[in-house]
C-alpha cells in the first residue's frame, strides 16, 4: 500500500499537460537571450534556429535516454544531482564573463 501511495505522488509531481509547456518555457529563456543577442549581431535566423534546434534535440534525447537507464540507480536523486549540475553550469557561465 505504501509503494502504491508513493508511485501516485511521484506521478503527480512529474510535468504533464500545462505544467510541461511552462517547464519548457522557463528553460527556453535562455535561448531567447542569446536569439536576441544574435539577431543584433546580424546572424542569419533560419540557420541559427535550426542549429540550435537540432543541438537542444540532441541534448534533450540524450538527456532521456541517461535519465532512462540511471533511474534506477539514482532514483530519487536525480532532480538533486541534475540541479547540482546546473548550478555548476550557471556558476561557470556567470564567472567567464
């Protein structure tokens, strides 16, 4: 009973419907600073919009895919580890400049 109340919690909290599309664009806004920043150097926006939209399929499959076969290792630590991650990511981005 108790693993059936867990299963159904961890459900619910999983992005799904509305929820997914404002997950996905809150981390999308990163890409519009940079589209901004791009267009005022004048690169061309069908080239760069494929480019970048072929790099984040790229990264998001691969992203499922690890996340996939990891679950059961990791299990509920992904969210910590991957928010570790970022953190990291934004720490160094913020520190090149």
């Amino acid at each position: 009973e108790f693993f059936d109340k867990r299963k159904a919690r961890e459900a619910s909290a999983l992005p799904q419907g509305g929820k997914l599309l404002i997950f996905a664009l809150g981390l999308s806004f990163d890409s519009f600073s940079i589209g901004l920043s791009l267009g005022a150097y004048g690169e061309r926006p069908l080239s760069t919009c494929l480019i970048f939209g072929l790099v984040n399929l790229i990264l998001a499959c691969t992203g499922f895919l690890i996340g996939k076969k990891t679950h059961r290792f990791i299990g509920a630590y992904g969210e910590c580890i991957s928010g570790i991650f970022l953190i990291l990511l934004g720490t160094r981005m913020l520190l090149l400049l």
